[in-house]
C-alpha cells in the first residue's frame, strides 16, 4: 500500500518548537522513523511538509491516484480548514488524523477538527507513536 504522510504548518520546527509540548524529535528524524517502520509493515511512504494550505492541497491531489491512504497531521489547520477537509473528500482516501500532543486535553478551540468527519479516527497525544500507530492501523486494513 502507498500512504501520502502530510505534516501541516509549523512542525518544520520540531524540536525547538514548544519541545515541552511537541517533544524534541525533529521533522527528519520523525520522517525516519515514519520511513522505518513502513518498511517493516511493507508499506510505501512519502511524507510532505508545508506551512501553506494550498501546497497542502496541492500534493493531496498530486498523489491522489498514488496512495491508498493518508495520514495527516494539518496542525493548526485541523482546527480551521474547510478546504483541506473537502480535499480529502474529494480524493476518496482512507485518511486518518494524527497528533503529537492530545488536542484535547488543551485549549479549548483545539478540541474542534475540521478534518474529523472524513478521517477513519484520530489518533492523538502518542508524539511520534501517533503516526506510528496510524501506520499500523493501515497495514492491518491490507491484512483484512
Ligand atoms: C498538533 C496540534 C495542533 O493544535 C497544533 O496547532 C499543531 C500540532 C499536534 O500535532 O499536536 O501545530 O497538530
């Protein structure tokens, strides 16, 4: 299977950003752990940053006929984008929304997603084990 590994704005900075909240892993180190662990699930991965909504957009239709599944973690914009939400409609993917830090248990204004109602589930508050997780939710979709 090919999963399309989107990370959203700001976590370009991982590792120097609230590392107390977001932990000290970097966005490359992340990605090779991400890397790793869907070549020991014989998954296909290619993991894309931006801070912009539009290339967000833009690489989700660029790989629409590549992946199978979608793994995005759309950062502040899962608390205010309607249009990454109706791109993820639009392709028709088996997508699910990850987080480092549990949306939840903070501000009140993070506890609402966008994105939720077209995501298989989110998977939350785990740091770099909330993608990780993701992965493995999908691999065992391609076992069913
Ligand atoms: C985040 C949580 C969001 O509320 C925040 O805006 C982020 C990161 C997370 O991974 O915990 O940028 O998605």
């Amino acid at each position: 299977m090919n999963v399309l590994v989107l990370h959203g704005p700001n976590l370009n900075l991982l590792g120097e950003r609230e590392p107390s909240i977001y932990g000290t892993l970097t966005l490359t180190e992340l990605d090779t752990k991400i890397r790793s662990r869907a070549m020991e699930l014989g998954l296909q991965v290619r993991c894309f940053q931006s801070n912009h909504e539009g290339a967000l957009i833009d690489e989700l239709h660029t790989a629409r006929k590549w992946m199978d599944a979608l793994v995005i973690n759309a950062g502040a914009y899962t608390h205010t984008s309607y249009a990454i939400r109706d791109a993820i409609a639009a392709v028709g993917v088996q997508a699910w929304e990850v987080h480092l830090s549990d949306i939840l248990a903070r501000e009140p204004w993070r506890r609402e997603s966008r994105i939720a109602d077209v995501c298989v589930e989110q998977i939350m508050g785990k740091g770099a084990g909330s993608y990780l997780e993701a992965l493995e939710r999908i691999a065992a979709t391609q076992e069913e």
